[in-house]
C-alpha cells in the first residue's frame, strides 16, 4: 500500500481514534464493536481512565438491553487499548478519526501531528459539527486523504454519520469511508459540499431556533413543545423523512402551508435570546443542573444511561424499516 487512495474498505483493520471525551469514547465503542482493533488517546490521564468506565457503561447498558452478550462486553473491552502517546497511538493505523474539542486551530495542530506520525498512506477522518474540513485538511501535507465523518451523539448508538468532501477530499477516499462506515453497521450519508453544519445540524438548528421562538413568545411550555415534536412530525420523520413526507401529503398543499406561514416564522441571524440568557447565567443544561428543565435531582449518568435505552429501542424499529 502506498497511497491513501488505494486504501479499500477492506484494508481498514487498525483504527485511531484522538480524542477520549464522550464522541471519542462511542466512536471508538462502535469500531470495536464491529471487530476492530482500536487505539484510543488523550493527552489527559484523567480523559482515558473515564473513557474505560464510559466505554464499559455503553457496553453494559446493551448487554442490559439483550443487545449484546456478556461475551461481547469483554471481547469490546479488549480490542482497544488506551494511549497518552500520539507517535504509538498512530503509528500502524489504516484509519485516524479525530475527534477532539470543537475548536479549529486545535484540530489543526492535531493534524500536523498526526501527518507527521501516522503511515502515508492511512485516512484521516476528522469529527466535526460543522467546522471546515477544507480549513483542517490546509495543516496536513497530503489534504486530497482528509475527509469529513460528522457522527451524532450518542455515536455509539445513532447510525447517522454525514461523509463530507473537503475541496481537496479524493473522490476515491470518500467513497472507501462510506463504505467502510456501511459495513460496520452505520448509515452514512455523502455531503457533497463542505459547508458549514451540512445537512443534519443545518435542519436541526433552523428547528431548534423557531422552538426556543416559540417558548420565548409564551406560546407554549417546554415539555408541550417537546411533546408536540415527539409525538408529531418527529414520530413520522424515521419513516418519511423530509421529501418523501412532502410528496405523500402533496406538494400543492405543502406550497399553501409555506405562503401563509414562512413570513411569521423567525428568521433571526443571531443566538435565541432566550438561549443567550441562560448562558449568561450560567444555566448550560445537563451539565450545570439546570437549563431549559431543571436536571438537579438527577446524575448525568442516569439520564444517559435512560436516553441510550430508549434510542436502542428506536434504532431496532429503524433497523426493521431497513431490513
């Protein structure tokens, strides 16, 4: 093997994953999951040795929920080994994903790093929200094998992940990731066009935007608003989607719904206020004990632990439409 482009999905056996926070620690759970050999780094001590006890609380939670045996849980366990060392943790890889802090110049001092330590021809993937994979791939000698693998949290449990072309991704590279991502059981959508957010943070934002509008306007309370998406339009979209939902309810009807209705909507450019306001407070969510709900009387752990049983749930649904 001499060049990225010639990597196949086949080729890919040893993965990196650089970053063990919460999207580190589920993506590195899914490679392994799927037979993988995985090394797992953070520059933090104290980042690994959570990343065990998050890894093994995923592992967990699905053998609770007969997605897995207790087999499985230690074969997991074993397949990836943790790492401080950037030069050991890439040094015979086929396939990098990054996936530390969402802040470009970081991501970018990791991949001069990692151009310099990992083999030449291995396929440097970085996991962004919505930052440029054109900007990160600038800080790497061979740009044309950096692509975009957008995965969604929880990554070890959503199949969603967005491949997103940089403007130098090789066509070759973007196709072998979205194959690979395919055969360990993910759903990966091709982003043909490196803009920001891309498909699946771009629909959720303009969503989550008119939702605060419409706490801020008094219309309804949170969990009135939350309910009306779960058991509306969010019920129907696993099935339908966007177009096809579209088409089945007639796009004469949707073209009379969008005249009268897009002119009220919000189409503010800056953060929500109502969002600015609590985080000034300091009112960040989960994390802090209270945002939009008050989460005091809860750990973080309990409420992750419910959500993935409920997305486990769901997922199996989805699986079933596929099948």
């Amino acid at each position: 093997m001499d060049s990225p482009e010639k990597m196949t999905h086949e080729g890919i056996q040893q993965v990196a994953v650089l970053g063990a926070g919460t999207m580190g620690s589920g993506i590195a759970f899914s490679f392994a999951r799927n037979g993988l050999s995985v090394s797992l780094y953070d520059i933090d001590d104290s980042a690994v040795s959570k990343a065990r006890t998050d890894i093994r609380n995923m592992a967990e939670t699905l053998e609770s929920e007969s997605e897995i045996s207790e087999e499985e849980v230690n074969q997991i366990s074993s397949r990836i080994k943790y790492y401080t060392s950037l030069p050991e943790t890439v040094r015979e890889c086929d396939f990098v994903t990054e996936a530390v802090v969402e802040d470009i110049e970081i991501k970018q001092k990791v991949f001069k790093k990692i151009t310099k330590q990992a083999p030449d021809e291995a396929i440097l993937a970085t996991n962004t929200s919505g930052l440029s994979i054109t900007e990160i791939a600038d800080s790497v000698e061979n740009p044309s094998r950096v692509v975009g693998t957008h995965w969604f949290n929880p990554p070890h449990i959503v199949p969603l992940v967005e491949v997103i072309h940089g403007d130098q991704t090789h066509e070759s590279i973007a196709t072998t990731v979205h194959t690979f991502l395919d055969k360990i059981n993910k759903t990966p959508v091709m982003v043909k066009e490196d803009i920001p957010g891309f498909i699946g943070n771009r629909i959720q934002m303009a969503m989550m935007y008119e939702a605060f509008s419409l706490l801020e306007q008094g219309v309804a309370d949170p969990a009135e608003i939350d309910r009306a998406v779960k058991a509306g339009f969010g019920f129907r979209l696993p099935s339908m989607g966007i177009f096809e939902k579209a088409d089945q309810s007639g796009l004469d009807v949707h073209h009379d719904v969008e005249s009268y209705l897009m002119s009220d909507l919000d189409r503010g450019t800056d953060p929500n206020p109502v969002v600015s306001r609590l985080v000034e407070n300091g009112d960040y969510g989960l994390k802090s004990g209270q945002g939009v709900y008050d989460w005091e009387n809860t750990t973080s752990q309990e409420v992750r632990e419910e959500r993935d049983k409920e997305l486990l749930a769901i997922r199996n649904v989805y699986k079933n439409m596929l099948d």
